[in-house]
C-alpha cells in the first residue's frame, strides 16, 4: 500500500494595536498532501482535523494543497486518508504511529 507524507504550517492571527475590542485570536493550518514515494501532489485526499471541537474534513486540491482557517486557540491533531493509501497523522514516522500535535 502506498504512503502519504503532508505538512502543515499554525498561523496565528495578530492583534491589532488599537483599543477597540477585538474577537479571540484565530489560526489556519494549511499544508500539502503528497505521494511519499514520488513527492506527487495528491489530490481529493480527506484531510480531518481534531481538538475538542467538530471541525469539517477537506480534500486537498489539484496541488495537494489543503487549509483550516478560523481555527480556535488550541492543540490539534491532522490526519489524511486516500483509497490505496496507508492513512497517516500529521508527524508520524509511519502509517498507524502516533502522529506530533500542532498547538495554535
């Protein structure tokens, strides 16, 4: 069975400098899905994302390119899945192996 490697970038949103009240800060993770014997894109990979609330799955693009935005402060586990692929965690030396947590 194939492998899929993807990494991921937390971005968290700046304050900004004045004094009117501003809404909770949030972050986007956005990352690419890619084939780990070639390095080809992957494209309509399910790429899932956990903390202690729901948040919709995405597919990655024709690029393999994927993002989550508006994302809450926290701590998140990403994971991708593709038929004829092992599915794989975010960090993970290998498909099933626990996989490294992104904090924003």
């Amino acid at each position: 069975m194939a492998v899929l490697l993807f990494g991921a970038v937390a971005l968290l949103g700046q304050p900004r400098r004045d004094a009117r009240p501003q809404p909770p800060a949030t972050g986007t993770i956005r990352g690419r899905v890619v084939a780990a014997a070639t390095g080809d894109p992957i494209r309509n990979a399910r790429v899932t994302i956990t903390d202690d609330h729901e948040h919709p799955p995405v597919l990655s693009d024709a690029d393999g390119r994927f993002a989550f935005l508006a994302l809450p402060a926290g701590t998140f586990t990403l994971a991708v899945s593709k038929a004829g692929f092992a599915k794989t965690t975010f960090g993970a030396r290998a498909p099933g192996e626990a996989g490294m947590p992104i904090p924003i």
